[in-house]
C-alpha cells in the first residue's frame, strides 16, 4: 500500500519540521521521524482509526501535538493534512482553506 500527500499537507508537514529544527537542532529531525512512523502505522492499519469526518481518519503523531489525517483510496493512503492540534485552526478537509474555530469566551467577574 502506498502513501500519498496532498500538497498542502505536504507543506504542513516541512513548515513543521523547520519550525521545530528552529526550537532545538535535531528536533524537526525526530519530529519527521514520528510523523513516518505514524504513517507506517496507517499503512498496516489503515482501519484502526476513528473517523473524523465522513471519509477522513486522524492518527496521532506520538511525543507531539499531531495528527495526520488520511483517506483510504483504491491506490493507497491519502493524506490529507499533517495538523497541528495544539492550535485553534482547522484547515478544511474539503480543501477550502482554513477555519478559525473560535476562541471560548472568558468571563471576568468582579
């Protein structure tokens, strides 16, 4: 089975790894290694995730706050967007671009 990416997960994916090579040398090096193993993952297991939409999966990345999300195609894996999940955005899966979920408001009493 094999692993394809759309293009804008593709791009999450290096801005990531620069992201956290910038944090600590070595570090975007592990992170890409997680992200790997985590499709590897999908790849022998491609029903062991939840969906999160319709026809979308989300697998966690291990030791960091990601998810890939996949679809199963005829030809292999699709990869549909490496996500930060620490963040308050979501790109749409349909491919619409990004959505901003809002922030909960905070009350201050008193």
């Amino acid at each position: 089975m094999n692993s394809i990416f759309h293009q804008e997960a593709e791009n999450e994916l290096n801005q990531a790894i620069d992201y956290y090579e910038d944090c600590s040398k070595g570090l975007g090096h592990d992170f890409a290694i997680e992200v790997y193993a985590t499709i590897e993952r999908i790849l022998h297991h491609p029903k062991a995730w939840s969906f999160i939409d319709e026809a979308i999966r989300r697998a966690l990345v291990k030791l960091f706050p990601y998810g890939v999300l996949y679809a199963e195609s005829d030809n292999g894996i699709f990869i549909v967007a490496i996500m930060n999940l620490a963040t308050n955005l979501r790109r749409d899966t349909t491919g619409q671009g990004l959505t901003v979920r809002p922030e909960p408001s905070r009350r201050a009493d008193g």
